[in-house]
C-alpha cells in the first residue's frame, strides 16, 4: 500500500473513482476510463447510455464527460462523481465486447437513450447511427423500436417512441434536431421540458 500511495501522491497515477487506479497520462483515455468505471461498478456492470453510443462511434455523445454504467439490481452503487451508475435489468444477449469492454449492443444503448437521456442528444445520436446505415437504416430502425417497445422498465417509453417518429432516415437535412423536438412539443409544455421523460 505504501508503493501505490507514493505513486499516487507523486502524480504518476490517478484514482478517478475509491478503488481504481490509472496511470496519470491516461487519466483522459475514454477507454481506459470506461475499464476503470468496469472495474469499480463489479463483474456485472456494463457500459451504457452516452458511453456505450460513443464506444459505437456516435460523436454525438461525446459531449457527456461522465462515465455512464449499468448494474444488475442486487448491486447498490452510490454516487460517485463523473461516474453514473444505473441499477437495471441486464439482458446479456443485449450485450457484446468491444475493446475487451462489456457494452450494451447499439440498439439497446440508442433505445435506453430515448427513453431516460437527454432529448436532443438522444435524437442526434440516433440520426447519427441511421445515417451511416444508409439502406440498412429503416432496417436498425425498427430494431431500436422493438428494443423500446419490450423495456421492462416502461419509463420514458412514450418519449422514446416520439423521438423514433421523428428522427430521420436519412441526412438529417436543414432542420437541426433541436428544432424539430421543440415543433413537437406541445404548446404550453416549454422547453424546460426538453430533458425530462414523460
């Protein structure tokens, strides 16, 4: 314990999160923040929401700094900062490996977005992925949808079935995202709304 005290305390390593450390010039690494957030969630954990759509190459996600990660519920995780963790049902068959992490498939990761994740982020991001598709779009489409649709946790459903009939399936055009989720909002609801599940 002395000899990684004295490596934290002289700066060569970080602990981002109680229990997990980095070397200091990976303390930025996407990837190896994604692995240490693994390690500190347990065996189970696995990568989700903006972290898992950005491991799939969305940009759109990378604006979200925070290191997003699901648990099974018999995990109490609490809150950490730049680490947020959900306690969910984790189907397996909706995860896969990639750079040696556990993260939800593309599909499930888009569709737990729609429902509990910022609006506008959640939407671009899938345009995003729809729009590198090209004719296997409508295709992935339809899967998200499904993915929606058999949620057992039914929060933000309703949401993300609205964000499915607006996203686009092809190039998103001259009507940026933000206008098009503020056009569907009905009057009187606000944009404060924009964030929030219904």
């Amino acid at each position: 314990m002395d000899g990684l005290r004295a490596v934290l305390d002289d700066g060569r390593w970080i602990e981002p999160w109680s229990g997990v450390v980095l070397p200091s010039e990976r303390a930025l690494d996407p990837l190896a923040r994604a692995d240490a957030a693994l390690l500190r969630a347990g065996p189970h954990a696995v990568l989700n929401g903006p972290t898992a759509v950005a491991m799939h190459g969305c940009t759109e996600a990378l604006g979200d700094s925070a290191v997003h990660v699901a648990v099974p519920y018999h995990r109490q995780p609490r809150a950490v900062p730049n680490l947020v963790v959900k306690q969910t049902w984790i189907n397996e068959a909706d995860v896969i490996e990639l750079d040696g992490l556990r993260v939800y498939a593309l599909d499930a990761a888009l569709a737990e977005m729609l429902c509990t994740g910022e609006r506008r982020t959640a939407l671009a991001c899938l345009e995003q992925a729809l729009a590198v598709l090209g004719s296997a779009a409508v295709r992935f489409h339809a899967v998200v949808a499904e993915q929606v649709a058999r949620r057992r946790d039914r929060r933000g459903t309703r949401r993300a079935a609205e964000l499915l009939e607006l996203a686009r399936l092809g190039p998103s055009g001259a009507v940026p995202v933000v206008a098009r989720i503020e056009a569907a909002v009905p009057a009187g609801d606000g944009t404060a709304q924009l964030g929030g599940g219904l």
